[in-house]
C-alpha cells in the first residue's frame, strides 16, 4: 500500500469509527465496510473531501435518527425527490429490503432520481443509505408523523394511526425525565390536597387522573372551569400541589391558575411542553418532548402520552404507599362489586361416557 493510500485509509477508520461511537452501531461494521484488514477494499472508496468530513461527523452525532434527518430537509427536496421521502417514511422497514429499482418503482421516479436523492442525505449512494436506515430502525421504532390520506382503506389508516401510536409512546419512554418523575411522586405523597386541571382534550386527562389519585386516601379537586380553579388557588397553602395539563403549555386560564397558586406556595406541576409560557410558571415540568401540532389536528400521540404519564405517576404513588395499602384498594374494589353484573360461568364439560346414563 503506497503511503496516499495509507493516509487514505487511516482517514476512513477514524471517520467510521466515530461515525459508529455516536450511533452505538458496534464495531462490526467496521470490517463489513473495509473487508479483513488487508487493504484491498480501502481503494475502491471514494477520495475524502477534506472540507466536508467534519462537518459530517457532526451532522451525524446529534443527529436524533436518520428518519427525523429525511423529515427535516424535506422542504428542500424536488417534487421527485419528496415521492422518495414519502415512500421511506411511510414503509422504512420495507425499504431495507428493497432493491433500488423497487424503490424507484414505489415512489414513481427513476433509478438516478433515487441515487441523487441519497447523495443529497448525505449517504455515498444507495447501500450505504439502506444501512444508516437499519442502523436507526434498529434502535427502536422512531417517531414518524405518518399522514392518513383520504384515500386511504379502512385496513391502511388503521395500520397508520396503532403504528404512529406505537411510535410516539415508545418515544416518549426514550425522552421522559426519569428524576422528574420521582421529584412529581416525591411531592404528590406528601401532599395535603391535589388538584387537577385541565381544558378542552386535556380535561378528560385530569379527569383520568382524579380517578386514579382519589383511591390513595388523598382529597383530590378537578377542574375544567377556568374560574373554579382561579377560586380554588386563592385558597391554597404550602402543602397543595395542582396539577396543570396542556399539550401546548399556551392556555392563557391555566398559565394565570399557575402564576396564583405559586403566589400562594403551592406546588405546581406542569404536564406540558418544556419551554413553554405554562412551564415557566411551574414548580415541575413533566414533558416527553412530542411534536404534535395541535393547533391543527386533533390532539392524538399528546393524549395517549399525558395518559401513559398518569399511569407512570399513580403507579409511583402506590409503591411509595407500601404494600399496607393494598387493603385500602381491596376496600374500593369490594365497594362497587355490587353495582356490576357477575360474569357469566362457563358450563361445566360433560366427561361422561356415551351411554352412561342408559346404563343407570
């Protein structure tokens, strides 16, 4: 190996081997990409441009996964082009195993459409955009703001939207503040009253979580009403905790509750956006970090967050209680056993022999 091809291939390790310890990809990948050490596939790559391979090292550090990097450039995409992102953000597993001619037929453009397209990524053509695609679909399934078109079947925006649901929550799991989490459970056991707020979709959400929190012996207040909770905050002390939900943190009636409450001492947790107008009014902030805009669509992935939060926190309430408190629940099982319908049993199985009876 003459010494350009020495550097060269100094250079190539050093940049792959950074690539694979920010995305914890392994160092398999290593040989895959440059064969047994012995050099003879080194030559066969394409000379490094010294201006750019910095830059795309960093790009792909902070770099949340190659699907939200394919969602972000898309306003820059040609017409053709945005065929090709839809396909693959619609169906990434499927594209892992599709040729190039397959994904060109799908999305309607031609072969050299498809190879622009992944030179514009930032990929080195077509394999190598398959396996940064694998690479983030094996970390977990990424959140993907799947659209539902109106020509969709029945079967198809079913599929999107458990799909989609799927996602989101899986997501969420990946960015929730785990210390913030105890911090809410710490504060909540100790408190001397709780109270819930939230308006329009997030209301069904506080209302979920009186449900849960009233079993646990603690005076439990929901409010939807922006002046019943104003009234409620004015009476507050040092020991109350409210609980303020909204997806969007802009909801000037619970931004005021926030502000009146803390006036009065009480702790207030925020279910809400991170740097939003509510949080900054918020002794806690609880946030997953969803993008969902609902100032134009229906409040879907947030509310199926909110309400895996809720779960999150009664369930740290209830280990925190200890196992003494499970007679208190049996109390309120045993309460409204009679106010339901017993289950139907189940026949018992006839194990008798053909002819028994007659023989009696």
């Amino acid at each position: 190996m003459n010494p350009a091809d020495r550097i060269h291939a100094i250079t190539a390790c050093i940049i792959t081997a950074a690539y694979d310890s920010c995305t914890d990809v392994g160092r398999d990948s290593l040989t895959d990409r440059f064969g047994k050490n012995d050099g003879s596939e080194l030559k066969q790559l394409r000379p490094l441009r010294k201006p750019d391979w910095r830059i795309n090292i960093l790009r792909e550090k902070y770099m949340l996964n190659f699907l939200d990097f394919i969602k972000s450039k898309y306003e820059f995409f040609s017409p053709k082009e945005k065929k090709i992102a839809d396909v693959v953000l619609e169906q990434p597993q499927k594209i892992i195993a599709s040729s190039i001619a397959q994904l060109a037929k799908s999305a309607g453009v031609s072969e050299p459409t498809v190879h622009r397209f992944c030179q514009k990524i930032n990929t080195e053509g077509y394999p190598d955009f398959k396996l940064k695609l694998a690479q983030t679909l094996a970390k977990g399934i990424p959140y993907v703001n799947i659209h539902v078109d109106e020509n969709d079947s029945t079967e198809n925006y079913t599929k999107k939207i458990f799909d989609s649901s799927i996602s989101i929550l899986n997501e969420a799991r990946k960015n929730v503040d785990i210390r913030v989490i105890q911090r809410c459970v710490d504060v909540l056991s100790c408190a001397r009253r709780i109270t819930f707020c939230g308006l329009g979709s997030s209301a069904t959400v506080a209302h979920d979580m009186l449900n849960k929190f009233f079993r646990f012996n603690i005076p439990c207040n929901y409010f939807e009403d922006p002046v019943m909770m104003l009234m409620s905050a004015s009476n507050c002390s040092l020991e109350d905790v409210f609980v303020l939900i909204s997806h969007t943190g802009r909801t000037k009636d619970l931004i005021d509750v926030a502000k009146y409450a803390r006036s009065r001492k009480a702790t207030v947790i925020g279910l809400t956006s991170e740097n939003s107008p509510l949080a900054e009014e918020c002794s806690l902030v609880l946030s997953a970090k969803i993008p969902e805009d609902t100032d134009i669509y229906i409040p879907m992935a947030s509310r199926l967050v909110q309400l895996a939060l809720v779960d999150v926190l009664a369930t740290g309430l209830f280990l925190r209680k200890g196992p003494q408190f499970i007679a208190n629940l049996k109390n309120v099982k045993e309460a409204i056993k009679e106010s339901r319908l017993e289950m139907p049993r189940e026949k018992k199985a006839d194990n008798k022999e053909p002819g028994e009876e007659e023989n009696k």
